[in-house]
C-alpha cells in the first residue's frame, strides 16, 4: 500500500487505542469479600460462650427499723414540773427526762420511815421483855402464860418490822418514779405534754420514745417462692452458699446511691406471712452518723451464694418476645445466624446471667442484631475484649 493511503488511517487508529487505553484505566477491581462469610452478607459482632462463676446477689425491698424502742410512760400519778431534754437531742441510759412533782410523794416516804423507826423501837421493847420472861419462867418467877405472851409479842413486832420495811420501800420507790429517766441510749422524739400538765400513772399515752439508731435494723421480704427455689438450687448443687460466717448486705437508698458500710444479716423469720407470700429477713446496720432514720425504704443486696457454669451475656444480646422467653442469635458451623432460646437467671452489671441454652464456644451476636434474619449467612467478627463487671449480681 503507498504511504499516501495509509496517513488518513493513523488518526482514527491512534484514537481508538486511546479509548481502549481509558476504559482500561476507568475498570476498578472489587475488594474481596471479608473472610470467614459470604460476599454480600451483613457483618456482625459476636462474643465467644464461655462458662464462669458468678455471685448470686439478691436485691430486696425493705425498710428501716429501730434497733431498740422505749416508750416513756409514767409510773406514778401528778403534774409535770420540769422537761429536761430538748426535743430529738441524744439521750444517755439513766437520764431525768421529765421531773414530776415529789412533794406527796417525800411526805408518803417521811411518814414510811417514821414508822420503820417506831415498829423498830417496839421490837426491840418486845425483845428485851421475851428475853427476860424465858430467864424467869425458868425459875418460875412468872408464869408460862405470860413467857408465851411475851414470845408472841416479840413475833408480832418483828413482823410489823418488815412491814414498815416494805411500805417504806415501795414509798422509796414512788419517789424514785417522779423522775422519769431513759431506759436506753439513742434519741428522743417529740414529747406529748409540757410542764403543768396532769399524768397518770401507766397512761396509754407516751410522754415521748427513746430510739437506739446506730446500730439499726433493716426488715426484708423476701417471697417464699423464691426463698424455696434458692433452697433447692443449694440441695441439687447448682448454687454455692456464700459462708457461714454472716451473709454480708449491701444497702441502695432511696436516691439510688450506695450506703457507705456493710450490714450483716440477723436472722430470717420462721413462718411466712399468709397475706403476702413473703418471710422477712432482718439485717443489721452501723449507723454512726445518723444517715438512717427509721421507716426510710431502702434495698439490700444480699450475697446469697456462687452459681457455677454460667454464661455472661451483654443486655443487647438477649431477646425477649411478648410471652417474655428469653432468646439468643447465634453463628452456627455455617456461618449462618439461628436462634437458641435461653434461660436468664440474673443480671449482673451489664450482662445477663444464662443458665440454659449455650454451650461453651457459643458464638453469639451482639451488634447487627437488626440486620440478620435466621437462618441468613453472616460474616462474624469478634468483639473487642472487655473487662469482667464488677458490679454485684441482682436477681
């Protein structure tokens, strides 16, 4: 061919090779798929099933009680004369809270010693005349008669003796009981008369109460059905017992925040309240400061035993339907999601206690949730580890 033809052809070559050129360059390889699943299939993160041991923390309602009460009441009849404390001060064992007027009281007591004096100078006559009647009857210088009389007479005056003994007593007493003292220590509420007013004695009305606050007492309730589980799970081995030394409690106040010091439980009730189900457990508290006062609502968290070959799950990993059984997604060989029901015992910080329904090796889907469906292929991706929570179990 002569080169005259073949310059027209060397434009449209070299133009096509350019566009050849720029599709090739436009052309993107697509990325490999994640390994482990199939290309196109949603990624999700999933936690290995590993079994543990974990406490098992009771969580239960409960209010404030004082660990000791006096009701003050007064012993003898009068008018008050004196209140001698100030309204919820702290008050000492021994201490005069109320004065009540003595004076017929002193006068009863003067008059009963009074006569202790005088029945105690007749038998002293009675017995220097019985004594000499018995030296003389024996020389027949009176008669048996009259030593008998004498010998009775010395009887009679010893005991009038101990009568006026007695009667001075009780006068002794009656004065003691127009000063109106504290039986115990703790703090006093408000007092329900004032100085001028008329008491009697053993009135049904209280002067004021005495309360002992440090320690102090918490009543629980616990459900006897689940006081009979808990039994049941120790009788088969499945639960722990925490000690014998005391079952330590923690306290939740009302505000939520955490009492600064552990409590020991006292003792659980013998019968359960037919009413309510429930036995009441009594824990004892210090209570130095006076944070708690009687009749607050709190919760103790109760350490009641270990639960042993348990599975610790996030709270999103663990569904729930309208019937409230609890379920699982889980990776199975296949890399395919499936649903395992579960039984979830407790919560523990921020993960679920499961007892049933895993295995260990288990991998479970914890994010993703939303985008798999059962049976669907996944492409799994191990969670970052994370520190064990610390936080206390609650049933």
């Amino acid at each position: 061919m002569q080169p005259s033809r073949l310059m027209p052809l060397l434009p449209a070559g070299l133009a096509l090779s350019a566009l050849l050129l720029l599709g090739a360059c436009g052309k993107k390889e697509s990325p490999p798929g994640p390994p482990g699943g199939m290309p196109g299939a949603p990624a999700v993160t999933v936690v290995t099933a590993q079994p543990e041991s974990v406490p098992v923390t009771t969580e239960l309602p409960g209010r404030t009680t004082p660990y000791l009460v006096a009701e003050l009441r007064p012993q003898v009849s009068g008018i008050v004369k004196a209140r001698l404390f100030r309204e919820g001060s702290a008050v000492k064992a021994g201490e005069v809270l109320y004065q009540i007027d003595p004076a017929t009281y002193q006068a009863t007591f003067d008059s009963a010693r009074a006569n202790l004096a005088r029945a105690e100078a007749s038998l002293d006559a009675a017995r220097v005349k019985a004594e000499r009647y018995a030296e003389l009857v024996k020389i027949e210088a009176v008669s048996k008669q009259a030593n008998d009389e004498a010998a009775a007479a010395l009887k009679q005056a010893q005991a009038e003796v101990s009568a006026a003994r007695a009667t001075l007593e009780r006068a002794r007493i009656d004065l003691a009981y127009t000063r109106v003292t504290s039986p115990i220590s703790g703090r006093i509420g408000r007092s329900t008369v004032t100085p001028g007013a008329l008491v009697t004695a053993n009135q049904a009305e209280a002067l004021a109460t005495v309360q002992q606050l440090d320690p102090i007492h918490v009543d629980l309730t616990q459900s006897s059905a689940e006081l009979l589980r808990m039994k049941r799970d120790f009788a088969a081995g499945t639960l722990r017992r925490a000690g014998e030394n005391g079952v330590p409690v923690q306290l939740v106040l009302e505000d939520g925040s955490l009492y600064g010091r552990e409590g020991k439980l006292a003792f659980s009730e013998v019968t359960v309240d037919p009413g309510t189900g429930s036995v009441t457990l009594r824990a004892v508290f210090p209570n130095p400061k006076g944070e708690l006062l009687p009749g607050m609502y709190v919760r103790a968290r109760l350490a009641q035993g270990t639960r042993d070959d348990v599975f610790l799950l996030p709270h999103a990993a663990v569904m729930r339907d309208p019937k409230g059984t609890a379920s699982v997604m889980a990776v199975n060989a296949q890399n395919q999601a499936e649903v395992r029901p579960v039984k979830v015992a407790q919560s523990l910080g921020d993960k679920w206690v499961v007892t049933e329904g895993l295995a260990a090796g288990d991998r479970v889907i914890v994010e993703g949730l939303q985008r798999v469906k059962p049976g669907a292929p996944v492409q799994p991706q191990d969670a970052p580890a994370q520190p064990a929570p610390a936080a206390p179990a609650k049933r």
